[in-house]
C-alpha cells in the first residue's frame, strides 16, 4: 500500500516540482560562480579591473582574497545540494540542466588555475623581462615618475601633450617645441628635425633657432620652417617607429636624423626592437600587449614572439641598439624618408673628450671606456651609411672635436650648451644651403 501511494501522480507531480525547484536554485548558484571567476580571472590578468555601469565605475583591484569568493559560491553549492539530498532521495543532483554552465566554469577555473600555476613558477625561477619603463636617465639625476612621460606598446614611451617636461611645454603633437599646425600649408618648405634629448633638449632648441634663421632668411621663395620630434632617451629604432607612425603624415621635405647616445646604453637582454609592439597594432593587439606585459609568463611571450624583424646574429653587445641594427635601422629610417619626396640629412652626435662617471653609475654604460669606444664606433657606422647611400652629411662629431670644443658641451660631456646649439643650427642652415643649390634639391622636386 505504501509504495502504492508513493507511485501516485500526485506524489510524481510533488517530486517534479520540487526538482524543478532545485534546478532553479543551482542555476543561479552556478551562474554566480561562472561570474565569480570571470571577475577574478580578468581581475588578474588586467591587475585593475574596471567595470562601468553609465556613470558609475567599480575598480577592482587583483588579490589572492578574490578567489575567496567564488570558493565560498561553491562550497555553498556544495552545502545545498547535500542537504537537498538528504531530505529527498529522488533527488538527483546529475538530472539537474545546468551542465554546460558547469561545462564552460571547469574550463575557465581550469584554464585560470594553469595560468596561475604558470606564473607562479616564473615568480619562483625569477625570470622577469623589462618592457617600456619610462625612466629618462639624465647627466646629474634620473627622471622618474614624471607625468609628462606617460607609456605606449608601439614606442616604448612617449611625451604627453599638455604637459611640462623640464620647463617646457609639450605641444599637441607630443614634442617639446611651439605649437606647430599638423596640416602643412601650400608652398611650405618643412624640416623637421628627429632625434633623442640632444635635439629636444634646451631653451631654445636648435631646430627652433634654425627656424628664426628660416623665417628671416629663407633659402627659396618658399616660406621655410622647422621644428623639432625630439623625445628624450629614444634610440633610432623609436625615432624609426616614430616617423612612421606620425612624422609621415606631417609631410616632411627634410628630415635631419641625431641619434647615437641612447643606441649604445645597456638594455638589458633584449634590444629596443623587441620590446615594442608592431606597427599599425589594432586596439586589441595593443590590449593584449599591455595584459602579457603585467605577467612574467606574458613577458617570456613577448621577448620569445614579439620581434617584428630579425637581428643581426653577432650582436651579442646588450646595447639597446646593437651595431648591426643600428646599421640596418639606419638604412630602413633613410628608404622611409625617399619614399615620401623628402631629404634625410644624417648628423654625428659630437662628445667630449671627457664624460660623466654617471653613466657606469645610472647603469647605461659598463665602463667609460667601452662607453667612448662603442660611441666612436656608432659614428663611423653614421659616416658609412652616408656613403653607401650618398645621404648629406653634417659630420658634428668632426666639428665639435678638440679641445677648443670642450666649451660648447654640458658637464655631462654629451648635451650642449646654449651655444652648442646655436652652432648646430648654424651649421644646418648652411647645410640646407647647398642642399637647395645642389642636383638632389633639383631631381626631388622633379
């Protein structure tokens, strides 16, 4: 008679819907438990995750104590469908339909637990790769932590416009110079001159003399001007990417090239090339580049996949541009400059005879000695190219040597003085002066 009554409709309609129930109940639990780890996976690999509902920002920041959350989401799982068990034997938790959220939150937990695992075995092996630090390291101190530096995957680092950078105002364009006008108007002559601290450095610049000298003496009926992209601290592969990603469109007719210092720094295991995203990156690729970039394993990723162009083999020197891409890269800045109608004028980056003892101090330089050999080395490297691709030449390292120089250059033996700079305008505006008289002015703007 008992089991009679137990196999009642009404007693199957109960036992429906007491599973139907349950099955609501395990589903919220097991969609909060998917969301629970989503929220502490991207938390994680993002560090800061930022949620935005209208106007209302929720920032949550990554800690071990977030995996707290989901842990006690399914221990309570856990609690309920024991209990339910308990009471009801007809209940079976495998009958429950909330297997393909259990499917996709193993796979994710799963996935996350490996990463996890990962990055805790690059913590305790110590591997860790330096990518974009924005650190300017300077004759008397470094500069760090300024607002004016701000980073960017394609360029390691970049000036923010609007900003002030040693008490100069940087302009809508991102370099330390006036306001200049993106858009070049009809019958300009535009040079712009590119470069690291050197060019960018002084109050004026040179390339913002060379402009005065332009404006009141111009070399044609044109009207003639120049400005500087200098950024402090970039190498020849920034200055490259630079110009491809902005000097371009500025539609140059000259370009002037003073690099050299920041090319044969220490940098590290890997050279500047490698640790900079490829260009034309899509917002994406720069989103994952700036995730791998927070994580060891990321940063392993990075310096094994990231190269966009190989490297000489023999360049086993750890400059942040080693000789042979500095060689290449050159050639590459040079092809870039013709393919648009525009001139490159390639500058030696003059010294002095002594330099700052805080180069081996700031970690750029082993030594002095390797510091003035290697820096010997770059310059022949720029007089070659020259040659070999029959560039103009400003050979500054030529003028500016002696010991009757020693007076143009700062205590740092690099930088120069306010009438330093001076002479290199000087020497510009002399140098545009035959360019303009010469076959290659002619053959370009025919």
């Amino acid at each position: 008679m008992e089991t009679l009554l137990n196999n009642r409709p009404e007693n199957a309609h109960s036992s429906v819907t007491q599973n139907s129930g349950c099955r609501y109940i395990f589903l919220i639990l097991d969609t909060l438990l998917l969301l629970a780890i989503l929220a502490a996976a991207a938390a994680w690999s993002m560090t800061l995750l930022k949620i935005s509902f209208g106007s209302l920002d929720i920032m949550i920041p990554w800690h071990r104590k977030l995996l707290l959350i989901p842990a006690g989401i399914f221990g309570l799982r856990i609690g309920i469908m024991l209990l339910l068990k308990e009471r009801s034997k007809n209940l079976n938790e495998w009958q429950i339909p909330t297997l393909p959220v259990k499917k996709i939150t193993l796979a994710i937990t799963s996935t996350f637990l490996a990463f996890l695992l990962i990055e805790q075995i690059f913590e305790f092996a110590g591997y860790e790769a330096e990518f974009a630090p924005v650190i300017i390291k300077g004759a008397k101190k470094r500069i760090t932590g300024t607002r004016a530096i701000i980073r960017d995957p394609q360029l390691r680092w970049k000036f923010q416009p609007g900003t002030e950078f040693n008490g100069r105002r940087i302009n809508s364009l991102g370099f330390p110079e006036r306001e200049v006008d993106p858009i070049k108007k009809s019958g300009t002559i535009r040079v712009i001159c590119m470069g690291d601290s050197c060019t960018g450095q002084g109050m004026p610049p040179y390339s913002s003399i060379m402009h005065e000298m332009l404006t009141n003496s111009p070399l044609t009926e044109h009207v003639w001007e120049s400005f500087n992209m200098a950024v402090h601290g970039y190498s020849t592969a920034q200055g490259l990417r630079l110009f491809q990603k902005q000097g371009k469109a500025l539609k140059p007719d000259v370009v002037t090239l003073y690099y050299g210092w920041n090319d044969h720094w220490l940098g590290g295991r890997l050279p500047d090339s490698k640790r900079m995203v490829t260009i034309g990156s899509h917002s994406f690729e720069v989103t994952l580049f700036n995730i791998l970039n927070k994580k060891r394993f990321g940063q392993f990723l990075l310096s094994t996949f990231s190269s966009n162009r190989p490297l000489p083999k023999d360049d086993t020197s750890g400059f942040r541009v080693p000789p042979g891409e500095y060689h290449q890269t050159l050639e590459t800045f040079i092809a870039e400059i013709r393919a648009i109608n525009a001139i490159p004028i390639l500058l030696t980056a003059p010294r002095a005879e002594t330099l700052t003892g805080l180069l081996v101090t700031n970690g750029q330089a082993r030594s002095l000695e390797e510091t003035i050999k290697a820096h010997d080395l770059y310059i022949e490297i720029t007089r070659e190219i020259a040659r070999e691709h029959n560039v103009v030449l400003l050979d500054l390292a030529a003028i500016f040597s002696g010991k009757d120089s020693a007076g143009y250059f700062q205590d740092d033996g690099i930088h120069l003085k306010g009438s330093g700079r001076k002479k290199i305008a000087e020497e510009l505006y002399r140098t545009l002066e035959s360019l303009v008289k010469g076959d290659m002015w002619k053959q370009r703007k025919s």
